[in-house]
C-alpha cells in the first residue's frame, strides 16, 4: 500500500506554560511540538512507563534531570540540542525564551507523576 499524503489535524492543547500540538498519535509513538513561554516552566516529573526524544528547534530552556533518589543537575539547552529521557528519570523544563521542542515518544500520554508543579496542577 502507498503511503498517505495530505494534511493532518493537529491537536492543539492548551497548557498553563505554553501549549502542546500534537501532529502524530498512533499506538505505538506520538509526536508533538512543545511550545514553553520564556519563563515558563512544566512540572517536576518523572514517567513510569514512557519514553521520549526532545529536539530543541527554536529558543532555550534549563533542563533539571535526576534519577528517583539523586540530586537533579540542569543543563542548557539551545536550538539543535537534544536529549533522551528515559522512564524513571526526574525533570523539568523552564524556558529562557520562548522555545519550541519536537518530542517523539511511546504513545503512554497521561503517564505524567507531578512532583512539584507551580501552576497548582496534580
């Protein structure tokens, strides 16, 4: 069978820091662009069964990485970074200027554990 041509409806989903578009959902992956406002932040979190590759296309963000008992270290990451997070490991992005991120990952997109979140959320 050939493949399929055309234009795709994109989710767009709102978010405290930004918003999600997510341009490809199947069983097996997910694809989505993250768009964090600068000086925005997503939660403190970890994933239990999920695993995901960030591309940093526009903009940089402080990266926090830790796993379950250790201390989280940040990076910075610019346009053309990227990074695997692997099911288990802590982090959180905060945005030092607006910044958009390619994330593919397995398709498990409520697996999110809030540890810490400014915007009140569980």
């Amino acid at each position: 069978m050939p493949p399929e041509f055309g234009r795709v409806e994109s989710a767009k989903v709102e978010k405290p820091w930004g918003y999600e578009l997510r341009w490809a959902m199947t069983d097996r992956y997910l694809g989505k662009i993250l768009h964090v406002n600068k000086g925005e932040a997503l939660s403190l979190q970890y994933h239990e069964r999920k695993d995901e590759y960030q591309y940093v296309m526009h903009g940089s963000v402080d990266i926090e990485l830790g796993d379950a008992g250790g201390e989280l270290t940040r990076r910075r990451m610019s346009a053309g970074d990227t990074l695997h997070i692997t099911p288990g490991t802590r982090h959180r992005l905060t945005a030092i200027e607006d910044t958009d991120i390619f994330e593919v990952s397995t398709p498990e997109i409520d697996d999110v554990v809030r540890l810490e979140d400014r915007y009140g959320r569980v």
